[in-house]
C-alpha cells in the first residue's frame, strides 16, 4: 500500500516502526483505461474493509479520506468490537481475511464472553479497545496491503454516464476530488457513515457535522464533512429513495473523578477468547490465547429515581427522542430519556468503560442523551460514583442521510447506477461490525469482473442474513445485527465461520491462500474429531459408571460420545471417560488426542457441532426448501403486471424490491401467501418456456 497524497508529499508512517509506508510520486493518473479499477470513498470501519477486499482480489484500489494518517480505524462512539450476533459478524468478517478481528485483538484491553451461560450459538464475544491502538492496528494491516494507494482528499461528487434514453440512471465513470481533480474508475464503494448531510444536536445546538471532532480529527471531519453534503445533493438527484436516522453518544467523563469505591468491578473473562481464528487455533499444550497488551477493568453503577426525577422536570431539546416528526433513532440503543420515559421506576445500569490504558476518558455506556450540557453535567452527578464527576466533553445526538437499502442488490450494488455500490450507516444500519461485513462484501463485489457475483446465502452466514433483511425489507431504524434475527443459528455459529465462509471467499480471491490452507486444516481436523465422536459407542452402563444421576436407557443400545455430548457432557470429560475405558490404544480416541492436540479449537468446534446435530438434523430440510427457492431466479426486469389476481398493494411491494429470488421474495413485508403462490407460478411458468427455448 502506498498513500498518495493529493494536497501534499506528507509521509504516513505505519504502526510498526519497522515499516515505513512509501509515498506515492506519480500522478494520480496513469496510462490504463482508468486510474484505479476501484475507488473507495470514506476511511472508517466499512471503507477500511471494502478497500482491503477490493486490493486482495487484485483490483487496482484507491481509498480517499481526508487525513488518513490521522482518522483510518477511528472509532467515533465506543470503543468496543463484538456483542451479541455482532461477534460472530466480526468473526465471518474474519474468515474472508478481513481485519477487524485482527485489529480488535491486537487493541483490546478487555474481553469477555456475553451469554456465556448459556448455548454456544448464541454466545457473543466482545473487547473494550483502546482507541489508540485499535487505529494503529488498522493502520497496519491497511499498510500491508498491496495494490491499495490511499489518498489525502474528499469526494465532493461522482462522474456518472446517464442513460441517454432515459436520461435516469446510467454508469459510475469516476469521483471528483475537493480539489478539483477527477479520478476515474469502474467501480466506486461509498462509505460516508454519519457525514451524509449530518447534523450534530449538542442540547438545542445545531452543528453541521457527522461527528464531534477531537484535536487529531478536527480538520479531516471539517473537510469531511463539507464534501460530504455535496455529495448528498448527487445522490438526491439520481432519485434515490433517501431519508433521515439518528443516534447519539453519551458524554465523556475524566476518569480521575470517578468515585470508583462507589461502583461495581466489572472484570474481564480469565481466559480471554480472541475474535481471529489465527489467535484461537492453537494446540492444547500452548495453552490459552493470551494478550499482548494489558488488561483493565471496566465498572458498572445505576441511575437513581433522583436521575428520574432530574429527566422528567429537565427541559426537552427540540431533538426529543420522542418527536414523531424527528428522524428514527436505535431502538436497541436508547437515550437515558427515552428509557426513563418508557421504563419510569427503574435503576437503569451504567457500564464505565475506559477508553484506553494512558488516558483518563471513560466512556459511561448507558446514558445517551441530548440534554444541554449544564443540565448533562446535574444529571450526572445524580449517580452514584459519579457526584463530583467532570465532563470532559457532552453527550449529542447525530442526525444524517441514508439510502434506502432496497435500492440495493444483494451485491450492495445500486440499482439504478451500474458501478456504484453502497456500505456502513449509509444503508441504515448502526454499529462498527454491520459496517465492516458490508463494506467487505461490497468491496469483494466491487473487484469483480465479467459478471461474477459474490453473494453470501442466508441459511449460511449473519452476513447473509444482514444483507437479505437490508435488501428485501429495508429498515424504518437503525438496523443492529442481533443473534434472535438468524433462523439457523445453531449451525451458523461463531466458532464454525470459518468452516462456512473461507473456502467460498478462497473461490472468489478475496481470502488470501495462507488464511485458506489453514481453513481447510481447521476443518479436516474437526470433521475427523466428529468422525471419532460418532464412531465411540459404549453401552449405557459404562457411560453411567461415570455419572450415576444418568439414566439407563432400557433400550441397552449402545450411545456414542457425540451422543452424550447432546445430553450436555463436557468434551474434555468426554475425552477422559473414553480414554479410560477404550486405551490409548484405540483409533478414535487417538484422533481424538490428535485433534486436540493439533487445534484446541477445531476440537472445541468438533464438539459443539455434535452438542447441536439433533436439532441441526431436523432444521437440514428447512434449509434445502430454502435453496430451492434461491435458486429460483426472478429476472430483474420481470412484468409484474402479466400475473394474474395480484393486487396493486402486492405489485407495487414487489416492483419496489425487485427481488433477486422466490425466496427474497417471501420475505418482503406484507407481500400475502396468495400472491407469493400466483408469483411462484408465473416464475416457474416463465423458466420452464426460457428452457424450451435453450432447447430448440
């Protein structure tokens, strides 16, 4: 990777101080029918991933951001990666060689396993970064990456070739650089986050903006931001079907004046688990994955109904979370009004997290708001540990644009642009984890050329089914990525990503050969674990003798060792009890030792496959109904009106979508059973003459 810059010669120095990042000294033009082959607009989580993808399948790739130096990796509300469903999208961003989860685990400063007492399929793992070095990481990996020139600009526009019959639509030619200059290229990915016409309320203060700046951002989001609302007009003007959403962010506190006796110690997991799969595949004599950076400890402590009380007779800011007028906020990311207001009696929690190891910036998760910042700071200090706490900077809201995401294939290619795709908050969605799964689909489908199509299915990945729910439904809110949205969770799971998605991505160049061969080991070493699981059988009796509370089973048939994990034994009390009574001497349980051995975690994925198979099995005939009805193709341009008994309401549902498929057709909302019937019909109906025609 080299950076060009296109206001100076300024060198960019990578993380690691053992590498320099060259600077380009040609022109930002070369002799090649087009300058990059993709072009890149935005640096945060979603553009970092596009470019990267883009670059590892060879494509000539540009990624333009103001003051990359200063802003690539910024994290602008907190800084943590995971979460509930969010982990196990960071963890299959992972197995298409992404770098977020190679980021978050050389910048995590603590980690812990959400839900860890409950199924593994619904575990989720998350880390508290460090800011600072969350951003150097990225930086690093950005920097290792070849064929990628990022350059020191903004876009304020595209060059777009309209229809010249229509005079709508047409083909992304280049963008138009801050300064003038034009870049041209055939594919262009748009990763503007909140800058898009964005709008910061800081209590009834009004400031264009797309986030609050800090000393090192300031003059970046300046320029970002202008060039930003430039580009929305554009967009505004081809015709897409755009809106407005809003989140927010709760006030910094110095941590120095945090009275931390006051709270409850929050500790991070014993064993940290990593999110990259090169970190958790590991034999099981090395031990478990261990930090290279230190670990902290986060606190936690509750509003009071002083708190309430102090909510309730504050004035509201004309950005009320509860103005039916306003732009839609994140249901599952409240402000502290909107919880007081409709949850009046409570002791909400309040999660301190420290932004990094050499700063004393807490991050107080929990209590977004949007109140003015005299009235934040008397707020604050009605909890408790927080009486004498200094605000270091205000919580405020963020009010942008967004695209509907139906205008969208499920390449996050536009419609109605050929070349142009779209990823991150863009597309309506919230959080650093949906925006880093879509800028690397986007940036895979971006490289492509002579048509080929990345697509990820939704029985097969979170990914898939954040694509699918963008593309088919749209969204009315923010839309965060949660475990209960995933029908097959028990075979999608995050210890079997790269198992699902790694030799997909290998096939498609976007996964690099090494992170490929050792995909398919992990996998040859699972699935022969599973092998030796099935094949160890013993009669009831035996497995009893080392559990009495186990019932004997009067059929006397002999059960296997997966069979018990399904009833919920431990795999390394299984590995034991087999151990002890067949020898080392048997096969199965020397592969079982082998594996082991080898990859803890492939021995750990082995397991949980056979701990869930029963209710895989029975789930395996949804899945097969459902590809069939993906492999049912609808074309993009089928006349709805030729199918008889469609209402209007039904048409005009699937006109708007245009689904790719039967089955995305099934899940736009409020399409009825009938008309999915009469659409079935006439699909079939109209495959079946397109083949007599390939016939004759």
């Amino acid at each position: 990777m080299r950076v060009a810059c296109a206001r100076s010669s300024q060198q960019w120095l990578s993380a690691s101080t053992s590498s320099r990042v060259a600077v380009a000294s040609r022109a930002l033009s070369s002799t090649s029918e087009v300058d990059f082959d993709v072009i890149v607009v935005g640096g945060g989580h979603a553009g970092t991933e596009a470019a990267a993808a883009a670059a590892r399948r060879g494509a000539r790739t540009a990624l333009v951001t103001p003051k990359p130096y200063k802003t690539l990796g910024e994290m602008s509300c907190n800084p943590s990666i995971g979460g509930l469903g969010k982990g196990t999208l960071v963890r299959e961003v992972d197995a298409l060689d992404g770098l977020m989860a190679r980021a978050a685990d050389g910048g995590g400063i603590q980690f812990r396993m959400l839900n860890s007492s409950k199924g593994p399929a619904v575990r989720g793992a998350r880390a508290q970064m460090d800011r600072d070095l969350y951003k150097k990481e990225i930086q690093r990996l950005i920097a290792n990456v070849g064929g990628l020139d990022v350059v020191d600009a903004a876009v304020v526009d595209l060059d777009i070739e309209t229809d010249a019959v229509s005079g709508q639509g047409g083909v992304i030619r280049g963008v138009i650089l801050d300064d003038g200059r034009k870049l041209t290229t055939k594919s262009v990915v748009i990763t503007t986050g909140t800058f898009l016409n964005g709008v910061l309320h800081i209590g009834n203060e009004r400031v264009p903006a797309g986030r609050m700046a800090n000393a090192t951002t300031e003059q970046a989001d300046m320029d970002a931001g202008k060039a930003a609302h430039r580009l929305a007009k554009t967009l505004y003007g081809v015709g897409f079907a755009m809106g407005r959403m809003k989140t927010g962010t709760p006030p910094r506190l110095d941590g120095t004046t945090i009275n931390w006796a006051a709270c409850v110690p929050q500790p991070g997991d014993d064993v940290p688990v990593p999110f990259a799969f090169q970190a958790s595949s590991r034999p099981a004599s090395d031990g478990p994955w261990t930090t290279s950076v230190p670990q902290i400890m986060c606190h936690s402590t509750y509003t009071t109904p002083e708190t309430e009380k102090y909510i309730a007779a504050a004035p509201k800011s004309k950005y009320d979370i509860e103005d039916p007028t306003a732009p839609t906020t994140p249901r599952y990311c409240p402000s502290i009004e909107s919880k007081v207001r409709r949850f009046p009696g409570r002791n909400h929690r309040i999660w301190l997290e420290p932004e990094g190891l050499n700063t004393n910036v807490v991050y107080p998760n929990g209590i977004t708001n949007n109140l003015d910042p005299a009235l934040q700071k008397e707020m604050v200090r009605t909890i408790p540990g927080l009486e004498n706490v200094h605000i270091l900077r205000p919580g405020y809201g963020v009010e942008y644009d967004y695209i509907d995401p139906r205008e969208l294939r499920i390449t996050l290619e536009t419609k109605r642009i050929k070349g142009l795709f779209l990823a991150g908050q863009i597309n309506g969605t919230t959080g650093y984890e949906e925006a880093a799964a879509q800028g690397l689909l986007a940036g895979t489908n971006a490289a492509s050329v002579d048509g080929e199509v990345f697509k990820i299915p939704r029985h097969s990945s979170y990914l898939g089914v954040l694509i699918d729910d963008l593309t088919s439904r749209g969204t009315s809110e923010p839309y965060r990525m949660f475990s209960s949205r995933v029908e097959y969770r028990l075979s999608i799971r995050s210890d079997n990503a790269d198992l699902r998605l790694t030799e997909l991505g290998s096939q498609f160049g976007v996964v690099s050969a090494e992170r490929s061969r050792a995909a398919s080991r992990r996998r040859a070493l699972a699935e022969r674990a599973m092998k030796a699981l099935d094949d160890i059988t013993l009669v009831p009796s035996r497995w009893q003798a080392y559990a009495p509370d186990l019932p004997i089973a009067k059929h006397g048939r002999h059960l296997s060792a997966s069979n018990m994990l399904a009833q919920g034994w431990g795999i390394d009390k299984i590995l034991h009890v087999v151990t002890e009574v067949l020898g080392t001497a048997d096969l199965n349980v020397q592969a079982l030792h082998a594996v082991n051995g080898e990859d803890r975690s492939a021995f750990e994925c082995a397991a949980i496959e056979a701990y869930y198979r029963p209710y895989i099995d029975r789930q395996a005939q949804e899945i097969d109904d459902m590809q069939r009805e993906e492999e049912l193709e609808i074309p993009e341009h089928f006349d709805y009106s030729t199918i008889d008994n469609l209402s209007n309401e039904d048409r005009e549902k699937l006109e708007a979508v245009r689904p790719s498929t039967f089955a995305r057709a099934s899940r736009i909302s409020g399409v009825t059973p009938a008309a999915l019937l009469s659409l079935f019909r006439a699909v079939a109906k109209s495959q079946k003459a397109s083949s007599k025609v390939r016939l004759m």
